[in-house]
C-alpha cells in the first residue's frame, strides 16, 4: 500500500480560485440575460458546490436553493428542474426531498443517467442498497475510467471497510485524472 505516484500537473490554487470566481460570474450573468442556455445551469451548479464544499462559502447552498426554488415556481414541467433541485437538495443532504424530486424528474422524462447518479450518491450517503450502488460504481470506472467515477468507488469500498481496494481506486483515480484543476488530487 505505499504506492509513491507522481500526481498530474495541477494549476497553482490561487489561480484556479481566481478563475473560478470569474468563470461562475459569467454563468450567472449568463443566466440571467438567457436563462434557457444549455449548460449554464451545470456550470452554477458546479461552480457553487465547489465554492461551498472546498471554499466553505456556505451562502453558496443559499443561492443554489433559491435558485432550484425559482425553478420549481417557474418551469414546473420540466424534467432539468427536478433533476437540479434534487442535485441542490441533495447537497444540502436533504436526501429524502432530493429523492422525491428525482422521482417527478423521472415522470417527466428526464435522462436515467442523471437520475442515476444521485441516486447512487443519496443510496451511499445512506448506506442503502449497498450492494446495488457498488455493481453500479464498478460498472462505471469500467466505462469511463474517470477520477470521477474512481472517487465515489474508493469512498465506498472505504466505508465497506475494504481499505486495500479503497486505496487502489483513488490510486486509478489520480492516475486516470487529465484535468489541470487541482480540486481533484
């Protein structure tokens, strides 16, 4: 287990915050002149959890579920509401509003993958349908061999207590990692 590996090349981390701030600025300014762009709506998502989980910007919970509640008041059709809002609540570890959500989310149509994933995440939180989540997590780092697939595996093998597995899983994980963003070493 003393695997020695030399990570990626990373961006030194104040440049990285610096870029973050500016990259979130503009989706929300975005958003607010063309609310139906595709994509925007995942970068507020990505760039305010990020802020929240590695920067401790806890107001950052507080726009998102503005922000998913706004949604909900205004576009109450569509499948991408529902899946955002169950991402938010999910975030904010209201598993079983976020699991609601997902289920109107599905009646509207919405991608299985999306509606996969966080259900897998809200099942690991909660330490449910154990075995489902980890052929589900196996299967993916088979497909993708992505850090982000990686990661949740490693998480769940750990908390399963199979440690010598945890440990390789991050390691495939920081091996497989092709981005310059130095949040996921």
């Amino acid at each position: 287990m003393s695997d020695v590996i030399d990570l990626p090349h990373a961006t030194d981390g104040g440049l990285f915050s610096r870029n973050l701030e500016s990259a979130l600025d503009r989706s929300w300014f975005i958003f607010r002149a063309h609310p139906e762009r595709v994509g925007t709506l995942d970068a507020i998502l990505d760039g305010e959890s990020i802020r929240s989980q590695f920067f401790g910007d806890y107001s950052s919970l507080d726009r998102l579920t503005k922000l998913a509640s706004s949604l909900l008041h205004d576009h109450p059709d569509l499948a991408s509401t529902y899946v955002f809002a169950a991402q938010v609540d999910s975030g904010r570890h209201l598993f079983e509003d976020a699991q609601k959500k997902l289920v109107r989310a599905k009646a509207l149509g919405a991608d299985d993958h999306a509606i996969s994933r966080i259900s897998l995440s809200i099942d690991q939180a909660l330490g449910k349908n154990l075995d489902h989540v980890l052929e589900q997590r196996l299967q993916r780092v088979k497909l993708s061999n992505a850090i982000e697939d990686w990661i949740p595996l490693g998480a769940l093998l750990a908390d399963l207590g199979r440690h010598d597995e945890a440990h390789d899983a991050y390691i495939k994980g920081l091996k497989a990692y092709a981005d310059l963003s130095p949040l996921g070493l």
